[in-house]
C-alpha cells in the first residue's frame, strides 16, 4: 500500500506487558534499537496481576532500579495465608529468601508498566508505538523478517532482524506463526471483581475456601481485587441464578465484606477470566521467538505468570544481546533462549496443574466432603515446611540475572 508506513528496527516486540517492556528495556539498555508495540493507549487494564515477586525485585535491584520502583506506593506482603473451613493457615513465608527483599510488592501493574517504559525511554533506542497492533508476520523465504500492524494513522509495516512475540496468551503472532500448542486443561475459571477496602482491614493477600467456595482477596489501597474461583464454564449457571444469590455466596465465605457486596451493581462488575495452562512445543522459528505468555500460559495459582515471563525476558536478553552485538541473532541463540527457560515453564505449570486437580479441584467439588487437604495442614504444623512454597512462588525455578551491561 503506498500509504502504509515503514518502519526499521533490530528487534521488534509485539505486546507492551511485562515480559515485552523488560525485554525491550534491557536490549536498549545495550544500546540497541528496539520497537515495542502496545495496542492499547495506556497500560491500565483493571484485573491484571499486580504481583511483583522477589525474583523481580532482584532483577530490578541488580539493574539499579528497585530504590526508584519502591518510591511508588505498595504494599508488601512477607507471608501468604488463608482461611481453609474456616481455620487460618499459614502457607508460605518469604522472610528467609536470599534476595534483596523478602516480601512480595502488590503494586498495579499499570504502575510498574510505566516505572518500567519510562526508564527505557532515556534511552534513545527505545520506541514505545502505543494504540498500535501487530497484526501479522512478514515472511520471506521461509524467515521472519518482521510485523504487519495496524496504528492509529493507519497500517505500519515494521521490518526487524528479530521479531519477538510477547503478545499475551491470545497472542497474534503465536497465530500466525503456526507453532504448535500443546494444552493441559484447567478446572477452574476465575471472575474478578472489587469491593472496597476498609482501613481496619488487613493488608496482605488473603486466600479463603471451603467446600464449594474459594476467594482470594488482593489489597489495592482503597479496595479489594477478589478473584471468585469457579467450576470450569459455570458463569453463565451463576448468572441464572441471579446477583442476590452471588452475592449471598461471597457473604458465606468473606462475611467481613457483607455491607459492601451491595457494590456490586449487576455482572458487568464481574469479569471472566478463562484460565488456560499451555506451552509451545518450540517457542521459535527463524526470525521470531515467543516468550512470556505468548509461549506458556500460566494458571494464576500462585500469582507467578508475570515473574515467569520477566525471567524469560533476563534470560533471552543476556543470550540475544552479545548476538546483537557481534552480528544478529540466528536460529541457535532463539533455541537456546528456549532450552534456558523450557525447564522451569514446565516444573511450574507441573506444579500448577497438580494444586488444580488435587487441591482446587476438590475444593470446589461440591458433592465431595470437605476437609482442608494434607500438603495445607503439613505447612500449619511446620513452620519450617512454608519456605518450601516461598521459594517456589517468590523466587520460582532458576531465577534469572541480568548479565549485559549497558552501551
């Protein structure tokens, strides 16, 4: 098209969340030229997770940014519990990390979004194209060689010597790639929704189920995030049975919440997430690798999806970016940056799958008698036992380090 813009770039990374603006922050960093489109014209989207991890806050404190993210308002959580029939359990303790910090920072991730493209925006190899969509591959001779989009003045066409597909789990470019997907189910969905938050209330994240019902409550300042877990395509059942019986059920199991559930005005408060765990079988084809969601969706049990796609963007920036330098990245560097994290996707999504069928599963079994399960009792009555599931879920596995230094 004679009107079609054109544009040039080293790499370029479709999907401006975590694992895009990470990876397109630590490749300017190294002094090279770096496009990141954003479909969207900001980054707050309400329900996103608003989890940064230790291993996270590592990444950001080895980089010398975590004194200037921790100036933005947070809060910290050093344990993980919950109420399980009605008793409190402790579940993980991050006190005893080897990190920096040993405490998870809830922060929207809007904010951290944003602390995070404008550091890569003093640099001047950074380009943020907001409002602007990949919307296909261009391919040549069998190589990728970069992105069809669409923008706000109309189609873009964006050629780069390495294309990166970070464009979430409904990714375009995973798509059109035509990579296999292999997926592994879920049991569950979860709807989010907010409810106020009282200045008596705690403050860290709260988890609470019993037979049938399960909520986690996530604090944001002057409100609760909820994620309600539900039985696997069970929306439309629960909106037949109307807002007042909803809402009845959320006063079952969080009775401290019952004079603000009247805040919840019809279901258009109440967004479904469908929860997937899947993987790529190959994250990679010549010219265009897949990390982050876009190439393993993540069960939110645990809250790691975003740190999980942060320590891909480390890994695949401390292997890509000395390919940059010495030439451009070939097939071999896209493999290795799969080999590097193709391990610790899998344990994870092993791990999370496990917690959905034999924790979750049935929990939300109604017709099953319930009793808090044993791996949950094992963790109350041996303290020691909570760094176990710290580790796992502050620190995951093989966290990554930043390795490149700045141009």
């Amino acid at each position: 098209m004679a009107d079609e813009q054109q544009v040039k770039t080293r790499c370029c990374i479709a999907g401006g969340g975590p694992a895009g603006i990470m990876l397109g922050y630590l490749l300017t960093r190294a002094g090279i030229d770096v496009v990141v489109l954003e479909k969207y014209k900001n980054f707050f989207r309400d329900f996103r997770g608003d989890t940064v991890h230790p291993s996270t806050l590592q990444v950001l404190y080895e980089l010398g940014l975590l004194d200037r993210f921790l100036a933005l308002p947070h809060d910290e959580a050093r344990e993980l519990s919950g109420e399980i029939g009605g008793k409190s359990v402790a579940i993980a303790d991050f006190t005893h990390l080897p990190t920096r910090c040993k405490f998870i920072a809830l922060v929207p991730q809007w904010d951290f979004l944003n602390f995070l493209s404008e550091e890569a925006k003093k640099f001047p190899s950074f380009h943020l194209l907001l409002e602007t969509e990949a919307t296909g591959l261009i391919v040549e001779r069998g190589r990728v060689m970069g992105v069809e989009a669409k923008g706000p003045d109309g189609a873009i066409s964006i050629r780069a010597e390495l294309t990166i597909g970070a464009d979430g789990r409904h990714s375009t470019l995973r798509i059109r790639s035509g990579l296999d997907v292999e997926s592994f189910g879920a049991p569950m969905d979860v709807l989010w929704f907010r409810i106020s938050r009282k200045e008596s209330d705690v403050s860290h994240p709260l988890g609470k189920m019993e037979r049938g019902r399960i909520i986690i409550m996530i604090a944001r300042g002057t409100y609760w995030q909820c994620a309600w877990l539900i039985r696997k395509g069970a929306f439309d059942e629960i909106k037949s049975r109307g807002l007042d019986a909803f809402r009845s059920d959320i006063a079952v199991i969080a009775p401290e919440l019952c004079d603000r559930l009247g805040e919840l005005k019809s279901f258009d408060d109440v967004k479904l997430l469908t929860v997937t765990v899947d993987r790529l079988t190959r994250w990679q084809r010549r010219g265009l690798l897949c990390i982050g969601d876009a190439a393993h969706a993540m069960s939110p049990i645990g809250g790691v999806g975003i740190n999980l796609a942060i320590q891909d963007a480390v890994a695949a920036a401390n292997i890509l970016i000395p390919a940059f330098r010495a030439s451009s990245p070939r097939y071999g560097h896209l493999r290795a940056v799969q080999k590097r994290r193709d391990f610790p996707t899998r344990a994870t999504q092993w791990a999370q799958v496990q917690i959905q069928n034999r924790i979750i599963d049935r929990i939300l079994g109604k017709d099953v008698h319930f009793k808090v399960p044993l791996p949950l009792r094992l963790l109350d009555m041996f303290p020691i036992l909570r760094r176990i599931p710290a580790r796992l879920v502050g620190l995951g596995v093989r966290p990554e380090h930043p390795r490149s230094p700045p141009s």
